[in-house]
C-alpha cells in the first residue's frame, strides 16, 4: 500500500508540473459505483486526479474494486464532455494494473490430506486434513463508458454514466492428489476474467 502511494504522489506532481506548463487546470475527483454481471452485485470506489482543457480530462485514478475477487485499480483515465450549457454528455475511457487484495472468504484452495502411507484410520474414518487457500496474481482493467455530468458555476461537476469494465486475476494452488498408492503434488492455476457493468455516480471538483 506504500508503494502504491507514492507512485499517486509522484504522478500527482508529475501531472501539477505538466497542467503549470500548459496551462492545463488539476482537477482532482471521487466516484462511487454499483456493479452487475455474471458474478452477483458488487460496490466500487475510486479517487482520482487529472488535468483538464477545454472538455477534455486526463488524469489517474485508484481505489477498491470488491466484483467477485477485490482488487485495487491503478488505472490511467480520459474523459471528455461536449457542450457548453449546464448539462453535458461525457465519454470515458480507462485501463491500468488490477492489482490482486483478494480477501480471504473469496479465496479458493484444496483441502489437503496428510502426507503418509495410510490413507484410512482403522475404523475407515478419514483422515483429518487442512484447508489450503490458493495464492493470486495481479491482472488488468480495462473500461469505456458514458453519461452525463451537471456543472457549476464554480468550476464543479456532478456526474452519472454507465460503463463496461473488465477485470483479470490469476488463481494458483497446489493440488495433493491421491493416486491409489501414494499422494503427488499438482499445480492448478485459474484465470477469471470478469465482465461487468457499472453504474457509477462522481463528483469533480
């Protein structure tokens, strides 16, 4: 988490130093979000922040992300808004690190026997074991969507758009096996890639 951080703090300043020199104005945002897809419901959040010109923002953005497996994104953004009335339609687009924070009531695994040359206790009771959750490996996020945003006089914005995201994470575990003899590791690995909409709600200041 400290790693993840300062890479926002030094790309914060890096995007402050670039709005100073091209007379770009930082913009920084927050958005929550309901999500739905094959995997059941799930609630998002994400802070972000960015430079904006004219109708077009380009920024960073991070958060939590709790679809089937959480996950923090670490992702690079662009929105652009048409119009110059009050009410403005926007397009977004976004893609980045999904960085695997996977809790341990969503984890996988086996439940794994111990090692020995005895399969049965002698009353053909099983043997006692233990549950193995399985490790994960970080993956992708990639999303495009739209909707429209209300805006202040002071600059501000309220928004409301729907997007299609995508998500991956890989899930590895080592299998022990009985094969009628004797028990052999096996590795099995998984890879989720999860498809969702989102109906997301954000504020930019």
């Amino acid at each position: 988490m400290k790693y993840l951080l300062t890479i926002l703090l030094l790309s914060a300043a890096g995007i402050s130093t670039f709005a100073q020199t091209n007379r770009w104005t930082p913009t920084p945002n927050i958005q929550v979000g309901f999500m739905g897809g094959s995997f059941g419901p799930a609630l998002e959040g994400r802070l972000g922040f960015g430079v904006k010109k004219q109708g077009l923002v380009l920024g960073l953005a991070s958060g939590i992300d709790t679809y089937r497996f959480t996950s923090v994104p670490l992702v690079a953004t662009a929105t652009y808004s048409h119009g110059t009335r009050k009410w403005k339609p926007f397009a977004s687009a976004a893609a980045g690190w999904n960085i695997a924070a996977v809790q341990p009531h969503e984890k996988g695994g086996q439940y794994q026997y111990p090692s020995g040359n005895t399969r049965f206790t002698n009353d053909f009771i099983w043997m006692p074991g233990s549950w193995v959750p399985a490790s994960y490996r970080s993956g992708w996020l990639a999303e495009i969507g739209g909707g429209m945003g209300r805006h202040t006089k002071k600059g501000h914005a309220y928004t409301m758009g729907l997007h299609y995201s995508a998500k991956t994470i890989s899930e590895s575990m080592t299998e022990l096996v009985w094969t009628g003899s004797t028990q052999i590791e096996h590795p099995a690995t998984a890879h989720y890639l999860m498809q969702r909409i989102s109906l997301r709600f954000g504020f930019t200041w």
